[in-house]
C-alpha cells in the first residue's frame, strides 16, 4: 500500500514563514501542526487544508505528495513503520 508523504515543511521554508506565525495565521495550535509538519496525522481535515493553502498561497499539491512503498528488502524497512512506532 502507498503512503502521503507531507510536504509542509519544504512551503513553510519556501515561504520563509515560522510554525509560530503559520500556527496564529490558521488558528491551529503549535502542537497539531507539528504533527502535521512531522507526518504524525492520520487524517487531517479539508477546512485545515484549505486553511493552510490560503495562508501559505499554495496548492494542496504541493503540500501533499503520494508514494509507492519500497520493498522491504531494498529499503531496510519503511518510513511508515517508522511513523507508526511513534505515535
């Protein structure tokens, strides 16, 4: 099965804009956007998305990118196996 990789970080850096300011511009707290940044989400909601793309004058595209899983025996084991320990 695929994965959504996202991609927050590289617009933030982009646009030269902060968590702090981005977090006050969208009314989301520190903390639920970094886990969105990070990829700790399992879902996130069109309303953020919307949000997100306003204040960052972007595309949900761009924030957003599906990938291919690798086989394990390539990879060593997998970004999403990674992901899920953590949370």
């Amino acid at each position: 099965m695929g994965r959504i990789i996202v991609r927050l970080d590289r617009v933030m850096a982009d646009r030269k804009i902060g968590l702090n300011e981005l977090s006050e511009k969208i009314g989301i707290s520190n903390v639920n956007l970094s886990k969105l940044k990070n990829g700790r989400v399992s879902a996130v909601r069109f309303s953020t998305l919307v949000s997100i793309c306003e204040a960052l004058d972007c595309q949900p595209g761009e924030l957003l990118e599906y990938a291919e899983d690798e086989e394990p025996s390539e990879a060593g084991g997998s970004e999403e196996s990674d992901l899920a320990s953590k949370e």
